[in-house]
C-alpha cells in the first residue's frame, strides 16, 4: 500500500475510533490527530474537516456493508437462504467493526450539506436492498406484514445485538444470525404438532 493511502487509512481509523468514543460533537480534530499519532498540521493533509473525516469513515463502513450483501445475494439460491446470508454479514460487521457500526448509528445524521444526502442515499440503498429480500421470502411465505415493518424489525433486532452481545468472533456472529433468522421467520414457539384422532 502507498504511504499516502497507509496514513490516510491510519487517520480513518483514529477518526472512526474518536467518534465511537466520544461521539461526534465531543471529538475535536485534536483528538483525532492524538490518536492517529500525528501533528494536526499532518492530519488537516489528509482530513481536512471534521466533516469530512465523518463522511469518509460513514462511506468505507456502507461500502463494507454493500460488498457484504452482494456476496449474500451472489452465494445463495433461495430466498430464505439469501436473507440469512445478508443477516450473517450484517451481524459480521457489526462484531467486527464495533466502532464503524456505532458511528452509522448515532453520528451519520451530523453529516451537513451533500455529503449528508449522498450518505443518507446510501443508508436508503442498503435498506432498500434488504426490503427486497424479505419481499422474495414474503412471495414464497406469504404474510399479513408489510414489508417496510418486517424490514425495520429485521434491523431493529440485528442492530439490537451490541447492547447484550460483548464481543465474539465471526463463528459467533454467524450462530447468532442463524439463530434470528430462524426466529424472524418461524416464530420463538416451534409448529405445532398435527394432532391424530383415532
């Protein structure tokens, strides 16, 4: 890797760790260079605003997450399938990069101007994709849900995980996406077993 992209990689992940700590408005460039263990004259070469270190570090985790869900929908078959391939690395991401995922979560709306449209069009993308696939499993399963609920619950229960889940690993993530797929499309209660009268 070229010394330029190294630093800036390096600068990138001071800021996204800067920004799960402290959250956006608490962190100053300051912070950032600290971290990145450079002078803020050195860090301004590479961000140059606040702003701008918030709109990178939100692009490189969707386009983590993007390239995670088209190997979902490039590695499986059926819709079922597909959904629990995307739930997987969805749920991979957010074990692996705890700090990115917080980021997108409570400091994404601090984004101004252009760049907070360009990744707010992306957050609708992701979300749009993943409506698709709960509307393939809709088709082979029908259900009263609409579509826009069964897909906010879906995140809401995946997004949900680093409040009780501390750590893991990706075997760990996957058990744990195996298993809400199972409930998001079964139910907690096991079928029923048909009764036979004699």
């Amino acid at each position: 890797m070229a010394s330029f992209d190294q630093r800036l990689l390096t600068a990138l992940d001071a800021a996204e760790a800067v920004f799960a700590g402290k959250g956006y408005d608490g962190a100053s460039m300051r912070d950032i260079a600290g971290a990145a263990g450079m002078s803020i004259a050195g860090l301004y070469y590479y961000l140059p605003s606040k702003q701008h270190a918030l709109e990178l570090v939100c692009e490189r985790a969707f386009g983590a997450l993007f390239d995670s869900l088209d190997r979902a929908v490039a590695g499986a078959a059926a819709p079922d399938a597909k959904l629990r391939a995307f739930m997987r690395g969805h749920l991979r991401f957010v074990v692996a990069h705890p700090g990115a995922f917080r980021v997108l979560l409570y400091d994404m709306d601090a984004l101004e101007g252009q760049a907070r449209s360009a990744i707010q069009e992306r957050r609708r993308r992701y979300f749009a994709r993943a409506t698709e696939l709960v509307m393939s499993v809709a088709r082979s399963q029908p259900s009263p849900v609409s579509s826009r609920v069964a897909t906010g619950a879906l995140f809401g229960m995946m997004n949900w995980t680093p409040m009780w889940q501390h750590g893991g690993d990706a075997a760990e993530a996957a058990a744990i996406a195996d298993q809400m797929c199972e409930l998001y499309l079964r139910g907690i209660t096991p079928p029923q077993a048909t009764e036979v009268v004699a």
